[in-house]
C-alpha cells in the first residue's frame, strides 16, 4: 500500500535567499555599533532566531548591553531587514523550487512551512507563494528554536500527518537536528560534509529533480 508523505519546507536558504537581506542589515548594525562582521561569520547565524542572532552578534563585537538596548537594536535590525525584503518579487525563488511545488500539488502531496522567521508570512506574499502552501508554521508560533523539533512537529499536526511520513527541506545544520529529531526524513540543502546527518544532500535546490521525488513518494 502506497504510504501518503508531505513536506516541510524551510524557508531562508530553501525557497528564497533572505540570508544576503540578513546580513546586510546586521553587517550594518555590526557597523553601528563599532565593530565588522564577514560574510563568514553570517554563517553562524543561519536558521538561528533574530533573538539568539543579536547574542551570537554582540558576542563577536565583545560587547554587553542591557536588556532595553537589545530591544531597540533588534527593532533597528528588522526594520532594515524589511526594508529589503518589501522590494522581494517571484524572480528571487531559488531554482527548482516552483517545478517542486507545482509538481507536488499536481501529485497532491501537501506541504507546509517551516521556519524560524517571523518575517515569513509577508516573504511568501512577497514571491507570491503564499497561497501554495497548505499551513505556515514560523518563529511567531514556536517557543523553543531549531534544533528542536517544535516547529516541524507543528507542521506535521496543522498538515494532520505523522512526524514519521513527513519530509523536511532545510538549509541549516540546526534544522536538519530538529527533523531528525522530529523523526522526520530530512533533506539537506548545501555542502554534504556540513549535512552530512541529513538523509539526503544536494547541493542546491536546482538538483531536486522530479526523479527523485517520485522516489520518496511511490
Ligand atoms: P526573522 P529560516 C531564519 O529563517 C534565518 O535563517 C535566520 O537567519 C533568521 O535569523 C531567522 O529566520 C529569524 O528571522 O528575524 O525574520 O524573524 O531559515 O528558519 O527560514
Ligand atoms: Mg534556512
């Protein structure tokens, strides 16, 4: 008997590069505040919450700040991060992800977001995606952050299936823990030695053939 899957797709790094918008408006922060951050460093903060992504900042600046001024400066960092993506069309969808989506829905496999942006709503508006996806689950639903399961485990219960028949798409290292913690079969998009506990790797989403999808879900 066929065994019905769906999918969770994260999406900075998935469906759309928002990481570039990310870093640019913490590199300018950074800046503000006194000191530079490389593009290297931006890996670090990668699937991580705007919260914890301030503290991992402040921690490369060696600086300490009260409480009332981390608010202030993560209001500053969001609004220049939207700035960016308020200028966001359907032409910065990653390759390979419509041909995905339209051939999932063709096959009616359902399928939900998954990420830990709470910015995620109005960037699926923004590429005109919103519409495809059959629940969002982002970082406004979620108490505890990837690597923990949460947030694709509420994507499973709003796609009413079990964590076991869900595939996860992610980008980040702690979004690959989470679906395997979440035992889900997860795919890692990005270098295979930094994925390597994912179930599957491509390097990018171009290579997410249909080949391969038929595979998971027959
Ligand atoms: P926001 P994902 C994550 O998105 C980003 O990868 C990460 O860099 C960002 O800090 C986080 O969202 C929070 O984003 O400031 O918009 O709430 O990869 O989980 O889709
Ligand atoms: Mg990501």
């Amino acid at each position: 008997m066929k065994t019905e899957i769906a999918f969770i797709f994260d999406l900075d790094g998935v469906i759309v590069d928002t990481a570039k918008y990310h870093y640019l408006a913490w590199r300018n922060l950074a800046n503000s505040l006194g000191f530079d951050f490389t593009k290297e460093q931006n890996e670090q903060l990668k699937g991580v919450s705007r919260v914890k992504s301030l503290e991992i900042l402040l921690g490369i600046g060696n600086m300490k700040l009260p409480d009332e001024k981390k608010q202030e400066l993560l209001i500053k960092k969001n609004e220049e991060y939207l700035s960016y993506v308020n200028n966001m069309t359907a032409e910065e969808i990653l390759p390979g992800i419509n041909n995905m989506l339209d051939f999932l829905i063709k096959n009616d496999v359902k399928f939900a977001l998954g990420s830990a942006s709470k910015n995620a709503p109005l960037i699926l508006e923004k590429v005109g995606l919103i519409n495809k996806f059959t629940a969002i689950v982002d970082g406004n639903q979620v108490t505890k952050a990837k690597p923990d399961p949460e947030v694709f485990l509420l994507g499973a219960e709003k796609l009413k299936m079990k964590p076991t028949n869900c595939v996860v798409v992610e980008d980040a290292i702690a979004g690959v823990k989470a679906a395997n913690a979440a035992n889900m079969t997860s795919i890692g998009i990005g270098n295979a030695d930094t994925l390597k506990e994912a179930n599957y790797v491509f390097e990018d989403t171009s290579k997410l053939t249909t080949e391969f999808l038929k595979s998971l879900i027959n």
